[in-house]
C-alpha cells in the first residue's frame, strides 16, 4: 500500500507518495486458535537492487488475519527496487 500523503483525491497513490510504501502480509483463510505463530522476514528488489531483510516478525494470523512489519522498518521506498532495464 502507498503511504498516504494526503487526504484528498489520489493522496494514497504510489505517485504522490514517491514510491514509497508499506508491505502487509496476509492470510485469506480462517484459521484454528491451535494453529502455531508464522515468523517471517521482508525485502524487495532482485540482484544488485536487493534491500536488507528486515524483521523477524512472529505474528498468529488465527489471532489477526494482517500483519506487517513494525513501525520503525515498515516504510519502503519502492524505487530504489526498480530495474529500470527490465520496464
């Protein structure tokens, strides 16, 4: 999701926010109360423009369907991922 930048029309687009974003993970289905916690780690790009992995995160999605990183490593700037040859 694009980092809100303003309340008007379009605010919420990659766009205006520069490319920068958040990423969330989340599981469709509704899952048992007995079902184990998920650690999981995060980064974009490919190659040369690979971000640093960030997290571990441990998160019960049978408690919470979303999960994202925590406040301090959540933003990403999405452009710094891009391969501009491949577009």
């Amino acid at each position: 999701a694009p980092l809100v930048v303003s309340d008007k029309k379009g605010g919420g687009s990659f766009k205006k926010a520069q490319g920068r974003g958040y990423i969330s993970l989340a599981c469709e289905d509704e899952l048992p109360r007995d079902v184990p916690k998920l650690t999981f780690w995060l980064s974009i790009g490919a190659g040369d423009k690979k971000s640093s992995t960030r997290g571990p995160v441990e998160h019960s999605f049978a408690e919470k369907t979303v999960c994202g990183l925590p406040k301090k490593q959540a933003l990403w700037d999405f452009t710094n991922a891009v391969d501009r040859t491949s577009q």
